[in-house]
C-alpha cells in the first residue's frame, strides 16, 4: 500500500504566554515570557516558586466551551486541552460534529490528570476511610483518569475513529502526533486531532520540587528563571499547557481545499533502556542519536536540509549534553550547526504539554518565516560553545526564511522522540 503524505491543517494552543495560535505567535515574535511568582509556594516552603500557568481567568470559557463543559469543568489540564482542542478543529475549517464522525480519530496524551483534581478535592482516599465516598462526586474519574482529556473533547467534536491517550513524560506531546502519522499514512483515517496536555500548581509541582530537577534560584526574577544553554542554568521552571494539531492525509486536505501549515516528512521514537548512561531522569546518549538519525532517515531527508532545531533544552545539566547528541547524530558542528531554539525559556516546561505546544511553535515558525528568540542565554554555557558557534543560538527574534524543522522531546523513563516538519510543497 502506498503510503499517504500527512499534513498540518490546523493548530490549537493554551500557554502560560498566551492562549491561542495568533496571540501565541506574537508572544514568540516579541519574546514575551509567562513566568511568574506565585506567593503561595513561599508560604509551603517550596525551592521553587516560579512557574507558568495559562491565564485562563482572562476568559469567559463559556465563549470556547459548551456551558455545561464550561461550568462543570474543574480540572485543569482538561480545561486547557478543550480550548486548544476547539480551536484547532475551528482552524481546520470544521465544527463540533452532530453526529458520529468516522473519518477522525484523535490521540491526546496526559501526564497525571489526577494531581490536578486534587486542587478542588480531597484526595480520594481520605473521605474513603471516613465511609464519605459520595463526597467525591460523580467526575472524580472522568477527570483524573489519563483518558480524561480525550474523552472530554470527544463529548464537544464527536469524533468516531481512534480515540486514545498516550502517556510518555516529556515525550508525550510528540508522541502523540508521531503515533497519529503513522497511523494517517496507512489510510485509515483522513484525519487525525494530536495533542496532549499538562496541569500545573502546588501538587503537581510539589511533586517535583524535592527532585532537585526545577529553578530555585530565580525567585525574585521569575522571567529570567528558564534558562535554556545557559551557563547558569539552575533546574527547569515547571509550567502547564495544551497544544492540539489537526494532522489530515494530504489527499483530503487538497479534496476539500483546506490550508496547509506544514508537511510532517518522518519521526521516530524509542528508548535507551536504561542502560548505559540511561536513568529514570537522564537520557542514554547512544539511544538519543539513534533516534534523531532514524528519524532523519526516515524523513528522507540529508541533516545539511535542517534549517532549524527545536530541541527539548530544560534548562538543566543535560542541556549540553543534548548539544553534544545533535552533533553527533546531525554530523553538523561548528558555524555548520543549524540554528536551535525552545520556547521553553518564555513558557517554562510543560512535561507531558511540552512536546504538542513546542510543535505548534514550530510549525508557526515554519509558516510565517522566522525563528523566536532564546532568552536568558547571553551567556552559553562553554561545553555547548565548544560544539557549535554561539550565533547558532539565536538572542531576538530573526525574520528567515525556515524550510525544514527538527522537533525533539526526550522524557523521563530514557524516552526519545523526535519528528521532522517541511514547509508544504507540492
């Protein structure tokens, strides 16, 4: 069977910068950052008391979401990955569907949905033990099961083919579109809504906080606490968020005239096994190369056609690291280096929401021809200036002209994905 090509006709995204595609993309273009201080992890005792949380207060959700969504809707996570959702099922050019549609299918991926019920709820086992189960309520599982998210957009789109929720930590977001590629090029479905999402405040970042993984020396300068190549670079500053593609085989988008953003050429995803140097929170570098080769390869593209890389880059010890692995799987060093980004510098990192929302601003980089600025990086860490030339990392933004795009996401567990974007030509 020949295999169909996969396109981008629509995009959706709720970020701690912005909430949706266009005021997303000014965000990027004027590198505005949507970290802040919250006064309540002083008061618990957290390291870190930054992070980024989508300003869903500035909304009526009710001009988004069916009311009964909007009003009912406690969680979070699923909030933000229905508004990104909608909005990129509207950018596709299609609305919420009256009866079943079997042409779609759909993979939105989760973290821990749980952890954030639990901001508006005791946790389950408590009023358990006391005999007060009915205090739960009716939606303790439809909004803290992984499946939660996709579930509850299905209930607005109506969508009939796969449904399904991935779950991978950092990689969940590009795993989720990588999955849904694969699946479009064997004719299966015409078109696929991809995604994921992450939840944030006091029990998911609590969680994180005595891993020594996040910033705790950036309390007082919230923005400049992400950190991305930094040679200070102190932890990553945790953040929530959704980011929804509609991936569509380009035979139905050219069928019903639909626009196009971007063509995905290929991925791949594996593991490094934990082994080698492989950990529960550190990447083994040998998978991490395979990985970005493979899925240069099976783009089928040369690496010297990467006009950019938007990699995973927390803003920890491993960022070098990272460098270190484009170099080796891209062959390309020096002045050579394509130029590399991450929003994560303005949003902070959205674990499991991370890889679907750095896609969107990857594909908007794509269409509109430019590439967003790094910030808090004027001072690159030495181990990265010893493999590639520092212009490679963009300060402000830069209008280029920006054909072909390495996205990358590497997660906890040894996990590894990476997904190759062009802009669409016939």
């Amino acid at each position: 069977m020949k295999k169909q090509r996969v396109v981008i006709t629509g995009l959706g995204v709720v970020a701690s910068n912005a909430i949706g595609v266009e005021n997303f993309h000014q965000a990027l273009k004027n590198g505005k950052s949507g970290i802040k201080k919250w006064d309540e992890f002083e008061r618990l005792n957290f390291r870190c008391q930054i992070g980024g949380v989508p300003d869903i207060d500035s909304i009526d959700l009710k001009d988004f979401l069916p009311r009964f969504l909007a009003e009912k809707l406690t969680n979070r996570a699923i909030i933000y990955a229905c508004l990104a959702g909608v909005e990129a099922w509207k950018d596709a050019g299609f609305e919420p569907n009256e009866d079943v549609d079997f042409s779609t299918g759909m993979i939105l991926g989760a973290g821990d949905l749980s952890f954030d019920n639990w901001k508006n709820r005791e946790f389950p086992a408590y009023p358990i033990d006391r005999g007060e189960n009915r205090k739960l309520g009716s939606r303790t599982v439809s909004e803290g099961m992984n499946s939660g998210a996709a579930a509850y957009l299905n209930n607005i789109l109506g969508i009939g083919n796969r449904v399904q929720s991935n779950s991978a930590a950092c990689i969940t977001g590009s795993e989720a579109v990588l999955l849904g590629y694969e699946y479009l090029q064997t004719g299966r479905a015409e078109r696929m809504i991809c995604g994921s999402t992450e939840g944030d405040g006091k029990y998911i970042w609590g969680c994180f906080d005595p891993m020594r993984v996040l910033c705790s020396d950036s309390n007082d300068s919230p923005s400049t606490g992400s950190r991305p190549m930094s040679a200070t670079s102190s932890g990553f500053v945790p953040s929530g968020g959704s980011g929804v593609l509609i991936l569509e085989t380009l035979e139905s988008a050219k069928k019903r005239g639909a626009k196009i953003y971007a063509e995905i050429l290929g991925g791949q995803v594996n593991s490094g096994g934990l082994r080698g140097s492989g950990t529960m929170t550190a990447p083994n570098s040998v998978a991490v190369v395979k990985c970005i080769q493979e899925a240069v390869s099976n783009a089928g593209i040369h690496p010297d056609e990467i006009d950019l890389i938007n990699g995973h880059l927390t803003s920890t010890k491993g960022d070098p690291i990272e460098i270190k692995n484009w170099v080796a799987a891209l062959g390309r060093s020096g002045k050579d280096f394509p130029l590399i980004n991450t929003p994560k510098s303005m949003i902070g990192h959205a674990v499991a929401g991370a890889g679907s929302v750095e896609l969107v601003a990857s594909i908007l980089q794509i269409k509109n021809d430019f590439v967003h600025a790094n910030l808090n990086v004027e001072d690159i860490h030495p181990e990265i200036l010893s493999e590639i030339f520092g212009g490679c990392i963009p300060t402000s933004c830069q209008s280029k002209e920006v054909n072909t795009v390495i996205k990358a996401n590497f997660g906890f567990g040894d996990l590894n994905c990476a997904l190759v974007l062009r802009k669409y030509k016939e």
